[in-house]
C-alpha cells in the first residue's frame, strides 16, 4: 500500500496509508493543519519506488511543509470571507 509522507525542516513528520486509487495530496501554498499547528505546502515530490518482489512501482509523493507564524495564522482567518446561506432554497431559473 502506497504512502504520502510528509516532511518539515528536513525531517519526516509522518506518513500516511493510502490506497492505489484514491491518494490525497495538498497542493503547493495549501496550509494544512498538523497536530493544530497551521503548515503550509511548499514543495510536492513523487519518488517511484518498487514494492514487494515483482517488479511492480508505486508512487509515493513527500509534501515539504513549513510553520506558518501565529501572526500569520490569524491574518488568514481574519481575511476569509464566509459566505452567508439564504434562508430559503435556491432560486432557480
């Protein structure tokens, strides 16, 4: 089963299972939020790498992240603009 690991200041945080299939990967200038701490996605690299005795490759990307400061964090938060719901169904035409 193939993996995304992910890896901040040139060490590994962790890695997550995923399946051949379905594979989430964040793209560059994403935050992402690890342990309630804010990162954000700089880098994505794919490594195909053998698995098991065949000759079979999997890809496996590494997602490179960075803290974002708590200054940052907030400016972020202070600018989202949350869209307001009708009270009623959509208005079709």
């Amino acid at each position: 089963m193939p993996y995304v690991e992910y890896a901040c200041e040139g060490r590994l945080l962790f890695r997550t299972e995923t399946t051949e299939s379905a594979q989430f990967v964040p793209r560059i200038h994403e935050i992402v939020v690890i342990d309630d701490e804010p990162y954000q996605v700089v880098d994505v690299e794919y490594w195909a790498r053998k698995l098991g005795s065949n000759d079979r490759r999997f890809v496996w990307p590494t997602v490179y992240v960075i803290p974002v400061s708590s200054e940052d964090w907030q400016l972020r938060l202070e600018r989202r603009n949350l869209k307001e719901k009708p009270s009623g169904p959509p208005v079709r035409y």
